[in-house]
C-alpha cells in the first residue's frame, strides 16, 4: 500500500512529503518547526489563529499561506523562517497577548503552555497594549469535571470543534461575536460528554482546566511514565504523572492503531481511585471481631494453610475468580500457580462475559474499523462500555469510511451515526439477522469488502448464546467478516490467554458460585474480582461467597466480596505496578509504574510466587523479568512481546495460533406474555465500579437506578414518569423510578447494570435464558 | 469649484436598464412587471435558448460582479466542476458595506426582476435549487420578494416545468440576522447552513467546487443578477457597448456625504468621472454649501480613501484599481472640507471592529485594538508613538499596508480596517497630531462627536 | 418566553421543508421565535435544537452571532440609529444625543414602560437618506431632532401601527409552498447525503 512520496524542499532541505499530507505536518517531519495554535492533526484543519504561517513559492513570486490549510504539491518550496512570516507571527502573538491574562503563575498550564512557550520563541518580547483587557468572570464550570476561564482564551476552536467534531457532543459552542466571542455552554445544559477532560488536554492555554488536577501540581515538578490504561479494554496510551509519588494526572498519547490521543472521562481521572485513602495497605486476617491487620507472613502462611487444606480434599475444591484487573503477568503467575496445584476451576470473567472462543475466530483490528465498509454492530453500547472505541467507530461513520448496521434492543450512542439500526431482542437475533442478510441492500453492502463485526454482551439479562448464535450467523452470511471483542474489562484478554479461564471441562464464575453455594468449595480466591457488585445474578453471588468455606481475596480496596474474606491480601494497582496488559483487539502493550505502592500493598504476580513458596510449590518467580520471561516462553500468543521495545508505544498484537469456526445453531426462545416486558440490563461508563466510587471526581457522575420503557409503555403501565414502581421477576420485586424514553423498544425494559441504589442484579437469574418482568404500579 | 458640468446633457448618461421600474407605482408587482416587459427574457431563454447559449451571452455582456469584488460573472459560472449534483445558486442580497445602497432597491422597487434574473442564471448554470439571502434588517424588501416569488410560483416562473419548459428550479427565501460579515460569500454559504456566518478560509473552500452543503455553488450579487434579464433580451454585446469597454454595462452607484443631492444612479459604467457626480445637476448637483471634496471613498468603506486628485477619474475598474483603490460596491461618500478625519477614520474603524466575526486572530484582536487606540486619540488620550503604534498593528492584519491589500487573516473584513487609517493618517497626518497634542480637531472642522462641546478632555 | 406554539410549529416545519438539511432553517425559526416572543426565550431555543436537530447549544451559539436576535424582552419599538459614515457626517451623532434625551435612555437601553429600545447601529442602507433611522427595521429618512419627536409621538399613539408591528415581526409575508414546489434539488441533496 506504499504511496508514491512527493519531493519537497523545505527551508533549502529536499524531503519527501506524503500524498495528502499538510505542509505543517510536512515541516514538522523535516525538522522545520512551525508554531501553531488551532490546529490538531485529529481534527479538521480551520486556520483561525494564524500562526502556522510559512511562505510558499507560487507562480507569482512567494506568498504567505496558513501550512495547516495547505497540502503538499510535487515540487513545492516551503520556508518557514523569512522575515515575513516572523513578522506576522510576531504579530499575531502579540495580538494574543493583548486580551491575555498575565496570570501565568497561578495558571495550571504555566510552564506546558504553547502560548507562554511561543510567546517566548516566537513573540515581540513586549506589550503594546495600554489598554482595558477584556473581562469575563473566572473560572466557570462548565461541567462537574472541567472549569473554563474565558480570559484566558484565545478562541482558537479546539474544544469546540473537538466536542462537535470527535466526540459528539456539541454542548460547548462560540457564542457572539468578534471580540465579544466566548465559549459557552447553553445556560443550564452543562459540558456532560464522556470525553470533556480531552478538550483540556487540547487547550493550547489555561482556559479549560480539570477539576481533579487544578492546583495539583506545576509541570515542571511532573514524573512521567508512558503507560496503557486499563480502565476498560480499549487499552488507550497514556502517560501517568506523578509529583511527589502521588498519581496526578493522565494525558492521552497519540497512537494510530488505537485511541488518536483521545481519553474518556472515566479513564482519565480515575487515578484518583489510586490515591484514596480507602486503599488496602496491610493484609487482613478475620479474627473473631471480623478483619484485622495483620502481616504478610502471618497472612501468607494463613493463606496458604487454607489452600493445602483445600488440596488435600482435593484441587475441585479451590476455585479462582477474577484476574482481569491486572497485568498480563499478573493473569499468568496465578494460572501458572493454578497449573502446579491442579486447580481447574478459574475465570477471569463474571458470567457476563462470552466463550474464549470469540478470540480464536478470524481477528480484526481496532484500526479495520476505520477501512472496512461495514461494521457490524452485535455489541453493548460502545459509548458507555469502550467510549474510545465509540469514537472510533463514530469517526468512520461521520467520515462516511464506514456504514453501520447495529442490532440492538434499545437506541445507543452509535445508533444517530448507524446506516441502518435494527431493533430486536436477543432471543430473536440470530434469526432477525438471518431475515435481514436476504435483502439485497444488505447483501450488497456486506459485499463491498471488509467487515468487521463487534461483538459483547448486549443484554446482561439474558444467555450469551444468543449473541453468539447471530455471530455465527452473521459469519455465514459474510464469511470474510472479521470479528473484534467487545469484552469490557481492562485486561479480560489478557487474562484468559494467559490461563484464567475453566481449563478441562471445568465450569466458570456461574459454575464456581453454585458449587460454593452448595457447600463444594473449601477455599475460594477472588483475584481482584467482586462477585456480590458484578455476577448478574445477586442471589447466586450471595450463596456461593456465603457457601465458600474460605475466601481469600487479593484486592485493592475492601469490596462487597472481599469484606467477606478469611484473609485479605493489598494488592498494588495500575501505576504502581509494572507489566503488560492486553487490549480487546489483542495488542500487547506496557503498563508503568509511576509510583511506590499504597501500605504493604504488592502486585497480584509476587502474591502468586510468594503464595506458591507458602505452599512448598515454588513457582520460580523472584522478580518481574522472571515472570515476564515465562509468560514469553509459555504462551505462544505472548511470543510477540519478547522484543522489551515490542510492546512500548503501538505495542504488538498477539498471535492466534488455532483458528476455530463457529456452528450455526437455532436459539429460540418463548415471546414473554404481553402482561411482562423483557428485561435487558447493560452497562453505563459510570457506576458502581471501584475506580469510580473512590474518584472523589467521579462517583457523583454515576445515575441513580431506574427502570425505563417506551412512552406508549408508560402511558399503558399507567403511570407518569418518573415516580416509583414495582418491578417483578421470578426472582424478586423492586422498587424503582420508572422513567419513559423513546431510546426503548416496546415490550422491553431496561435497566441499567450497577447504578446508585437498587441493584437490578436481585431480579437476574443466570439459570434462565431470558428475564421477563412485570411493571406494577405502586 | 469646477462648474463644468452646470448645464444638463453635459455628462454621459444612459438607458436606465435594471432601475427603469422604480418610478412605476405598480413595478414591484407582477402585472407591473409583466406589463412593462418582464419575464420575455425568460420566456426567450426557455423557448428558444440552451443553457450554454445563456451563459455564453453573459459571457458576452463581460459583466463584473457587481458585489465589490468585481469578477467577470461568466468566468465564475465556468469554474462549477462538469456532472457534480445538485450544485446551487445563492443570491446575495445581504448588501451591508457602508455607502452602498442599491441591492434594496432592486429587491423593493423590482423584485421580479432579480427573480427573472436567478431563474435565468440557475437554467445557465443548471441549478436547480436557488437560494435568495436578504439582509436580515430589510423588513420591505423582505415581504416585496415573499410576495414575487409566491406569484412567480403562481405564474410558472419558479417551481416544476417553468414556462412549461423541462426546467425547474425552486427558490428558498431566506434572511439574515444582522451580521455584516454575511455579506462574504463563504460566511453567507456558513449562514445559509444555519451556523455562525464565520468565513471559510479560500482554498480550499471555493463555493464553486465546495460551496452550499459542500456542493459546488455560485454566489451572485443581487445587481449582478438584475441584469441578467436586459442581457438576454438585447444580447451580451449590446450591454458591453453601454459601459467602457473595461467596465462593461450600466451600473449602479450610491453617493452619500456631503453632497446637495445624495442619490442612488444608474450611469454607464467606467465612462462617468467623480467630479461628474459629484457635481452634475444630473447626479448630485455639487458639494453642500460649495465647498469643496477634502476626501471621498470610492467604493464603500473598505476601500481606500481619493482626494481632489482623483476627481477626474472615470469610475472604471482597472483605472481605479490601478490608483490604489476600488468601486467594490458602488458606495461613494464625499467628505467636504469641514469633516474631521480623524473621526471618520474612527467611526470606520469602529465599523469594521463591531462586525469582525471573530474566527481569526488578526482581525479580532486587531480592529479591536486599533478601535481603541483611535477612540483614545479622540477622546484626547493620545500618545505620539500611537500612529506608529496604528501602522503597527495594521502591519500585522495587513502585511506591507499596501493595495490590493496582503492579508495575515481569512477574509479581507481585517484589511479592510487598515484601509481608512492608511488613507487617513498618511494625508491627514496633522490633524491626528493635533488631537494627540491638544485633545481636540484642528480648527475649521465639525467635531461631530461632540457638537454641543461636551469634549471631557480639552 | 416558551416554546413555539402550534401555529408557529406548522410554519416551521414549512420552512425546514424548503431546504436541503434542516439545520439551514435555523436563522428562520430564530426569526420565528422572536416575532412570536418578541425576543429569543431559552425555551424557544431548546425547541428549534429539537425541530432541527441539533443541541440547544448549537442554536444559541448560531444565535448569538447575529445582532438583531435578543435573549432578554426589549422595547415594543427598536428605534436604530444609523451612526456609520454617511449618517455620521451629517448628524448622527446629534440626533442621537437627542433620542437620548428625549427618550432617558442611553443607546442600548429600553425606556421604564417598555415602549422603546435605543440602539446605536452599523449601516442600514439608507446612505442617500442620511441621517437614517429604523424603527423595528422600517426605515425613517433624513430625520431630524423635530421629526425624530414626532416619529415618538405616533409611535406611542398607536398612528403607526399599522405600518410598524411590534418588534419581533419582520416581513409579514410569508413565502408559500406552492404546489408546484419541484424538491428535485432537495431530493438530489438526499441522496447525496445518505451514509
């Protein structure tokens, strides 16, 4: 796919721009760098600051053109530094200063700040301006998490073209005009994207600043490491600041194959969550006034007499739950450790998950979605579960890259850009989609090339068969199809490559929890995983961690599940442990550690090891290069991240050694009474998540639970929107507002998964394919 | 003063070819229009002409587009790319630069006509959806073109199969909101989109390749448009006679200021000098009070000042370019010798720093702050270095300060504030002078700003 | 101050039906809003973001660009002074000293019983008929301090009623869809549009 490159001459230097390429971006590969505010690479070009100015050699003599708005032509001569251009950059800058505020030293961007830098490298070095500056109050908040200070602004159309533009949301606008022009939201409608702290990294000055970094820290005080976050299984580069080996802040890193520099909300400042004082510092053994601190030696050897009690009874009795939080190494010191004890039993997903086998079938890329034609939709909302997926997904719709067809039980934030939305219940998708592949439009379409078809769990209410059922089906209709996973958690892939998952015919999380429940389980081991907040079945989850003789947890904080433990091991978390995490798509890539971690607190691979030694079965492991190198070598999928440089940056895509098919099978499933309305219960980016409660930023963002239905629904439940109502499965009754949205379809419900107050997991039954419920009013 | 022209007949007039309705009582109506010759233009190029047979006449007539910039309307219809659909017609009717006072009455006093005009320029250009911008402020223009173009509807002259021919076109009117700025073509496309009428920077964005909708599109001038139906009729080369053979055609002109008799005239183009409308009893009957023209703007307030030098020249195109100016839109204010200069520069200064859309540095902060900088002269708060300080921040909005003018910014409403504190400070220098070492006018001038002497600072 | 009414609701989906995307009738249903409330309420604007589908945001960020629409109530009579160029050499600035005083109010402001809102403005075309006013967009020429107070005069006597409506309403002409409406250019935008 090499194009031909186009041979330039930039400042007296032949170079060979690329085909397309701006004459900004140009110079700043040939090393001639050209001051700009108001463009970014990721965004469409607008020229409005007027800075990028490099004179061009044109039929009539040298003119001065913005670079940003001006591509590479075969032979062009550019030069960046002539008087002119100096002049008018001088000019400019000094234009920008006039109306500055020169509050430079209380201002989180002083000391990172293009404006301050160019001012210094490229400005007049003095004000003209005796003038009155304009005023404006300072700062506003604009949203719960971004402050905006109109003074310092200069207009240059990021954050605004960014909301509009890249995330969709177009809450923040210019409002009037000339230099009366302000950026604004509309009163009583704040910034509430899921990507506003993004349009604080693109500020090119001070005037939009994040609530949890404002007044934190100076940038020249700032650590940095370049990292992966882990908050979902996107896998977005970022790099984690520290200042006095506290977490501070995360920015975005622009990487092709991935997030193009873009961060959700949740991701970006969830590192608050690292720093809580709510943290595990020492283990914790229960005693006979519930947990108390104890040692690591004490709590080990504690740990490991349960564990050989277990074993002698035998290796069916121990069960492992969780491992997906951590790294890469992490996943595989514990699978390593399950291997040499024979235990069997283990899941690093929480019966919300999909059958391994999804990442055996024919892989696509993050990056296909944005060069195939079509994209499949057969996922949760992206926006609320993998927001930068969403954006990507969202670019090639609006690029017109892509058509999408999305299947789906209610309206997401993909269905205003989707070609074709096509609302059905997961019992009826896989035969929806065998209906619908016999229209010539879609046929015609899917055969237009590519296609790449997401794939999770839409409904946590009903049977994963279902989807995976229309995947098969969809694989028929479109046998070129590639498939990428839409598994949320951060390193679920991860995880269960490296070994947590049910290994010879041994049952998962549901499986694991209903032995307990029936008394079969003598030591359970939850690895950083909270069944009582996650397993959608809240009954289930109750008996099997009641029912579990012991339960040792490695955690970071005391969840719901682990406050239930015998021992309680801290566990280091994201920034303070080094390793590699594995994204949806399969890339391998390095998470650093920033910072020494909170108390006594280790990482989930040194417990495996120091576990293994308590229990006379030496793993081996005696340092992070250890554990690394024997994943490396154990693990053919690892094999590409042997090279150390392999997983900086872009990182590798792991291999997939044994291609596997899928077989056609008819799900069918009883249409629910018309009395009921079938239940579907997904995800929102906020919630009850541990890295959201213990961001002091965050945890107001989460919704109190509710229960919405279509207005026509509403009018036929007969009550008004809003108010209380009961909700009622085979399970159990709730009480919950009932709210009307036209986002719904008829006959569903939908409740969304672990919001403020009432859990929807009481009414959810793993055993049942589909839940039905009957809306009552009070 | 120069009586040359006292006796009637002595100046060069001509037919009044898009304004001969105005003194008709019914003219704006359709039977007016239809009675006194309106739509046989249309009738002929439906019946009996190809598109290309239209576009060549235009073509032919070389009419200038009679917006400010001057382009060859023919030449600008050639640049629509072949095949791209649907491609549109907008019609600028958002005539706002100072001085200029023509587009309304057309659209007031001859509405069928410009309607005549955009059915004829969509068929040449085989547009098939046209899109009328008046300005927001011009509440009777506004309902004199609602009321045209529901009878043009009513009359087959728009809509499906006009004049039962296989074309059709549909008109949207529409208006604007009070924004200057609009009246650039890329910032009227932005407005018509329903946004911010912020200009789009050129290249990329040429309305003819990426215009309305990012489809190609041609923008014309209300009068532009309004001849259309006298080129059809009498052919392109009839028209191009009436004028001089480098401004062809009749064109309207409004002259303002200090004259005895401010008006709006239809004068054959690039033949008519200053001084003849100025001071012919056909136009403007001479300088109040028989004074004398101390500076006069020759087309509208973006262009650059003449003085009594320039009296004698034609209004012709390359000959006023050619001098360092323009007839942009046909605007001429005269500024007898009683006109503070210094004021004017600054209500001219003020006009362009209110109206900057904002989009681009230079021209926000720029006009804004040589606003400032004048109304602080004025108000007796002037420093010497501030004309250098003027000349300065012109630098940066307009590189060299020079005609036609280099701009650092987007669109020339930025150069066009530079225009007047060139033309001002470089001739009348003392009298800025005199206000930075006294706080007031020079003596022998109107200081209109204050003229019950309310100076604060004296 | 609400959303359009009923009435308003059919002329604004009229009007969105005359173009191309919906979003191009924003500035009309501005227009819309403002004669039914005599200025731009919050709620009017929530309600065009949702006829054109766009954010409220999005209208008042496009709204605000423009002089003539106001978030707040204004006089029943905007009275504009023209102050640019060819007004301002022949007395502007004096018969606006006088509308100040005449009126109690600076230029910007609205008189205590709501009749009247000054307001000092760029050029209105009306060069040749300086110095030029307008009141709700209807032209006065050549006025004077005299005729400027009787202009005030019939204005709060209800005599110009009938040429002058209260502020809000611009041309109360309204174009028709006519049933020979062709659309080809509407529908060619459509298909250009289709994802």
């Amino acid at each position: 796919m090499s194009k031909k490159t186009l041979s330039i001459t930039i400042d007296g230097k032949t170079h060979q721009a690329q085909p397309g390429q701006l004459v900004i971006d140009a110079c700043q590969d040939a090393g001639s760098y050209v001051p700009f505010f108001c463009y970014h690479p990721r965004m469409t070009p607008v020229g409005m600051c007027r800075q990028c100015f490099v004179e061009i050699e044109g039929p009539r003599g040298p003119m001065m053109v913005v670079s940003c708005m001006t591509p590479v032509v075969e032979g062009q001569v550019v030069r960046t530094t002539t008087d002119g251009v100096k002049r008018a950059q001088q000019g400019v800058l000094e234009l920008l200063l006039a109306n500055h505020p020169l509050d430079c030293p209380v201002c989180d961007k002083g000391g990172e700040c293009p404006l301050q830098d160019q001012a210094f490298s490229h400005g007049p070095g003095e004000s003209r301006f005796v003038e009155e500056k304009r005023h404006f109050e300072k700062p506003i908040p604009i949203s719960d998490l971004v402050y905006l200070d109109r003074e310092r602004c200069i207009l240059c159309d990021r954050c605004t073209r960014f909301a509009d533009e890249v995330a969709g949301d177009p809450l923040i606008t210019f409002v009037s005009r000339g230099s009366n022009t302000q950026v604004l939201t509309f009163p009583d409608e704040p910034f509430s994207s899921y990507f506003s702290g993004n349009t604080v990294q693109i500020c090119p000055v001070g005037a939009l600043t994040a609530k949890p970094y404002r007044f934190k820290a100076r940038p020249w005080d700032l650590d940095q490491e370049e990292s992966t976050c882990t908050t979902c299984s996107v896998g977005c580069r970022t790099v984690v600041q520290s200042s006095r080996d506290e977490l501070v802040r995360y920015q975005g890193v622009d990487i092709d194959p991935v997030n193009w520099g873009w961060l959700c909300d949740k991701g970006r400042f969830n590192f608050e969550s690292v720093n809580s004082a709510e943290r595990l510092t020492t283990p914790l053994i229960k005693g006979e006034s519930g947990l108390a601190d104890s040692s690591w030696a004490v709590a080990l050897d504690v740990a490991a007499r349960m564990l050989r009690t277990a074993l002698a009874i035998g290796p069916e009795s121990v069960a492992i739950i969780g491992g997906a939080r951590g790294t890469n190494e992490d996943a595989f010191a514990w699978a390593k450790l399950a291997d040499v004890l024979g235990i069997n039993q283990r899941d690093a997903q929480l019966a919300d998950g999909l059958p391994p086998e999804i990442f055996s079938l024919p892989q696509a890329t993050i990056d296909d979605i944005n060069r195939a034609p079509t994209i499949i939709l057969l996922a949760p909302d992206l926006k609320e579960e993998l927001p930068v997926l969403y954006l990507r997904a969202r670019h090639a719709a609006q690029k017109r890259t892509a058509r999408i067809i999305e299947f789906t039980a209610h309206n997401s934030g993909l269905t205003p850009y989707a070609w074709r939305s096509i609302q059905t219940e997961g019992g009826k998708l896989a035969a929806v989609i065998r209906q619908v592949g016999t229209t010539t439009e879609i046929s015609d379409q899917l055969s237009r090339g590519d296609v790449v078809v997401i794939v999770g769990r839409m409904n946590l209410a009903e049977s994963p068969e279902f989807v995976v059922n229309a995947l098969a089906e969809v694989l028929h209709l479109a046998p070129h199809a590639r498939v990428l996973p839409a598994l949320r958690r951060g390193n679920v892939r991860g995880a269960i490559t490296a070994g947590l998952t049910p290994q010879s015919d041994a049952g998962g999380t549901a499986d694991i929890l209903a032995a307990a429940a029936s008394g079969k389980i003598e030591c359970l081991i939850l690895l950083g995983s909270d069944p009582l907040a996650d397993v959608p079945d809240a009954d289930l989850a109750r008996r099997g961690i009641a029912g579990a003789r012991n339960i040792i947890a490695i955690d970071t904080f005391l969840t719901a599940s682990s406050s239930q433990a015998d021992v309680v091991l801290p566990a280091a978390a994201y920034g303070e442990k080094v390793g590699t995490t594995t994204n949806l798509e399969g890339r391998i890539s390095n998470v650093a550690q920033k910072i020494t971690p909170t108390g006594t607190s280790r990482p989930d691979w040194m417990i495996a090891a120091e576990l293994s030694i308590a229990v006379g079965k030496d793993l081996g492991i005696s340092s992070y290069a250890d554990v690394h190198q024997m994943l490396i070598d154990s693990v053919p999928s690892f094999a590409p991240a042997s090279d150390e440089k392999s997983v900086r940056h872009d990182g590798v895509l792991m291999h997939h050694p044994h291609p596997v098919s899928l077989a056609r099978s008819d799900s069918s499933v009883a249409d629910h009474n018309s009395f009921k309305h079938r239940l579907v219960v997904s995800r929102k980016l906020y919630d009850g998540a541990q890295g959201t409660v213990n961001s002091p930023s965050l945890v107001s963002l989460a919704d109190d639970a509710g229960v919405y239905v279509h207005p026509l629904d509403r009018a036929r439940i007969g009550v008004h929107n809003g108010v209380d109502v009961k909700v009622t499965s085979n399970r159990a009754t709730l009480v919950l507002p009932l709210h009307e949205s036209q986002d719904v379809m008829i006959g569903t419900a939908w409740i969304p998964f672990n919001q403020t107050g009432t859990d929807v997991r009481e009414l959810l039954d793993l055993s049942e394919d589909v839940c039905d419920v009957r809306i009552e009013h009070i | 003063m120069n009586t040359e022209y006292s006796t009637p007949g002595q100046v060069p007039t001509g037919p009044r070819l898009i304004t001969g309705r105005f003194d008709i009582s019914d003219g704006y109506t359709y039977d007016g229009y239809v009675r006194t010759g309106g739509y046989v233009a249309l009738r002929k190029a439906l019946s009996s002409m190809t598109p290309k047979q239209v576009h060549d006449e235009v073509r032919a007539a070389e009419i200038q587009g009679r917006g400010g910039a001057g382009f060859m309307a023919g030449t600008k219809w050639g640049f629509l790319p072949a095949d791209v659909h649907p491609r549109y017609l907008v019609v600028n009717g958002d005539e706002s630069e100072p001085g200029t006072y023509k587009d309304r009455l057309l659209m007031e006093l001859d509405p069928h006509q410009l309607i005549e005009g955009i059915v004829l320029a969509s068929f040449a250009v085989n547009a098939a959806h046209a899109f009328l911008y008046v300005r927001g402020e011009m509440a009777l223009a506004q309902e004199r073109l609602a009321e045209a173009i529901n009878d043009a509807y009513a009359h087959n002259m728009a809509g499906r199969n006009i004049c039962g021919s296989q074309f059709s076109l549909d008109i949207t009117l529409t208006w604007g909101a009070g924004a200057y700025i609009v009246g650039e073509e890329t910032a009227l496309i932005e407005s018509l989109e329903g946004e911010r009428g912020m200009p789009r920077l050129k290249p990329p964005y040429f309305p003819a390749v990426k215009g309305l909708y990012m489809q190609p599109t041609i923008v014309n001038n209300v009068e532009t448009l309004a001849n259309l139906p006298a080129i059809i009729n009498d052919g392109g080369g009839a028209f191009k006679i009436l004028g001089a053979p480098t401004s062809t055609g009749m064109r309207m002109f409004s002259v303002s200021g200090h004259v005895n008799r401010p008006g709006v005239f239809e004068v054959p183009n690039g033949v008519t000098t200053f001084r003849m409308l100025f001071e012919a009893p056909e136009y403007c009957g001479g300088v109040r009070n028989g004074g004398t023209v101390k500076a006069f703007i020759p087309g509208g307030v973006s262009a650059m000042w003449f003085f009594d030098e320039h009296l004698d020249m034609a209004l012709d195109k390359p000959t006023v370019d050619k001098a360092g100016s323009m007839l942009g839109s046909g605007a001429i204010v005269a500024m007898d010798q009683t006109t503070d200069m210094v004021a004017a520069c600054w209500r001219i200064v003020r006009f362009f720093a209110r109206e900057s859309c904002g989009k681009c540095t230079p021209c926000r902060e720029g006009t804004t702050w040589l606003e400032q900088v004048l109304r602080r002269i004025l108000d007796g708060q002037g420093r010497p270095q501030d004309i250098d300080l003027l000349f300065e921040i012109s630098e940066s909005i307009s590189p060299g300060i020079a005609w036609p003018p280099l701009q650092t910014t987007i669109c020339p409403l930025g150069p066009s504030a530079v225009s007047p504190i060139a033309s001002a400070v470089r001739r009348f220098r003392n009298e800025f002078d005199h206000y930075i070492a006294h706080g007031r006018p020079i003596d022998g001038v109107d200081d209109v700003l204050h003229p019950e002497g309310s100076r604060v600072h004296v | 101050m609400s959303r359009l009414n009923d009435a308003n609701i059919t002329i604004a989906k009229e009007i969105i039906a005359r173009f191309p995307r919906p979003k191009s009738a924003m500035i009309p249903l501005l227009h819309l809003a403002q004669e039914q409330d005599g200025h731009v309420s919050n709620k009017a604007m929530v309600h065009i973001g949702e006829l054109l589908g766009v954010t409220p945001a999005d209208v008042y960020g496009t709204a605000s660009f423009y002089e003539m629409f106001k978030f707040e109530p204004i006089g029943k009579y905007c009275i504009n002074i023209c102050t640019n160029i060819s007004c301002h050499l022949v007395g502007s600035w004096n018969l606006l000293h006088h509308a100040e005083d005449r009126l109690g109010v600076k230029a910007g402001g609205t008189t205590a019983d709501g009749m009247f809102t000054l307001e000092d403005v760029e050029c209105i075309a009306a060069c040749t008929e300086a110095p030029a006013i307008q009141v709700n967009y209807r032209y006065r020429y050549q006025v004077t301090p005299a005729n400027f107070d009787q202009l005030i005069d019939d204005l709060r006597s209800g005599r110009a009623d009938e040429e002058i409506p209260p502020f809000g309403t611009l041309s109360r002409v309204r174009q028709r869809t006519s049933e020979s409406w062709s659309n080809y250019g509407i529908e060619a935008q459509a298909i250009v549009d289709e994802r």
